[in-house]
C-alpha cells in the first residue's frame, strides 16, 4: 500500500473521530478552528494522515488513529499492580485475562491501595505516562485515624519532608471528621511507592483505607471495583499532550 493511501480527507477524519457532522466539521475548518501539525488547515478536501497527525479543534487534542487501547480500571483493595505473581496472589493479569491484548500498567498502585489505575498495549505511552518528569496531578481519598485538626490542611499544603524530601501537596481538603477517624482528600504530583501512607504517618494520621480517585484528566467516577472503560478522546487527548507524544 502506497503512503498515499493510508490519507484521509480531514472533515471526513473529524466525522468519524465523533468530533461532529461533516457538515459542521467544514465550518470548523472555514472558521480556522482547526490545527494539523501545528498548522490552521481551513482548505476543504485537505487529506492528512490519520495514523501519524497531530491534530486540534479549538484546541484540544483528537487522539490518532490507532490499534491501542487505553483503558481506565478500578482496581480492588488486595490485587497486586502486576500482570502475574508468583506467589499466586490476584492481579491486575487476572482482571483484563479476557482481553485479547498484551496490556501494560500505567504506574503502580500499592496491593493495599484501591482506584483508578491506566492500561495500555502501548508501551511508549505507559512509559511517559507513569514518568514522574511529566508530572500528572493525581487526586487520593484517605480514610485515616483521629481527628484530624484545622491546622493539618495548612500543614500539608506547606510541605511535609518524607524521607528527608518534601512532598509536595497542591490542594488538600478535610472531607469529614468523626470520633477516631477522618476523611482527607489530596492532590499530588508524586509517584514515590507508598507516598500518601507515608505523608499521612509523618503527620499523625496513619492511612487505614486508600482511594484514587483522579489521574490527569481521567476520574474514577461510576466504576464499580475490577470494572474498567475506554478512555474518552478528551482525556486520551490530554494525556498525549502532557507525555509529549
């Protein structure tokens, strides 16, 4: 096959990513809201390659064409984040063992953890994903023991030295409080193992259940335990632009 062949026309590329009718996918293109490699494409019948251009309508992402699949999981308490184990525990190979690709992990998640986790046969991607470089923000529920005080918010928003570095807490919230336990959700950009049990320990509420709930622009929401979906074209999209891929 010809290099020629594998081009598409781009309002027909745009009909068929869901983006809109071919009509309206014209008068994206004509109102220069349409980027190709970096470039406003406003020629109708401009043919592109669906497999390998970067393309944005008002600026967001569409993901290329492709075989891959990206996958969002909730992973139960207790499933080891590997594909096999040895010791014969359950993990996340068992969960996806009725799909026919060969999936990677997107990062870890500790066995005792549960929550949103990513798959992928792509490997590239899950290597520049879970790269502490590109700095995804990632979002945690944690139930923890005592109360915990008004200060504490401050306190981890102020930086709490782990293991002799900071950990760096972009937003921290008290959701609830009761007698001896309280629920505090976090956002950070680490990836060390075990960082928010760790974090919590330092500042006297040892973690007793361990949710997360965001990764990027991807959220847990209405994923039942050892359910997954496809990622959406938005989040695939911005997940791309984060790894620079």
């Amino acid at each position: 096959m010809s290099e020629d062949e594998h081009l598409v026309r781009l309002q027909k590329l745009l009909a068929q990513s869901g983006v809109a009718s071919r009509r309206k996918c014209e008068e994206l293109m004509l109102d220069g809201l349409v980027e190709v490699d970096g470039e406003v494409v406003t020629r109708l019948g401009t043919k592109v390659d669906p497999r390998t251009a970067v393309i944005r309508v008002e600026g967001r992402r569409l993901p290329p064409v492709s075989e891959h699949v990206y996958l969002a999981l909730n992973k139960p308490r207790g499933v080891v984040s590997t594909m096999s184990d040895p010791q014969g525990r359950r993990t996340l190979g068992d969960l996806v063992a009725d799909r026919p690709e060969r999936l990677f992990h997107v990062g870890r998640l500790d066995t005792e953890t549960e929550g949103l986790i990513l798959l992928t046969n792509d490997g590239d991607f899950a290597q520049r994903v879970a790269h502490p470089s590109y700095e995804l923000e990632k979002t945690y529920v944690a139930e923890v023991s005592g109360v915990a005080e008004r200060d504490l918010v401050k306190r981890l928003e102020a930086g709490v030295p782990v293991e002799g570095q900071p950990v760096e807490v972009h937003r921290a919230k008290v959701l609830s409080t009761a007698r001896d336990r309280s629920i505090v959700e976090l956002t950070i950009h680490e990836g060390r193992n075990r960082i928010v049990r760790k974090l919590m320990d330092e500042v006297g509420h040892p973690v007793t259940r361990l949710t997360r709930t965001v990764v990027g622009p991807v959220v847990l929401r209405g994923l039942k335990p050892g359910q997954m979906r496809d990622l959406t074209s938005d989040e695939l999209g911005t997940l791309l632009d984060a790894a620079r891929l």
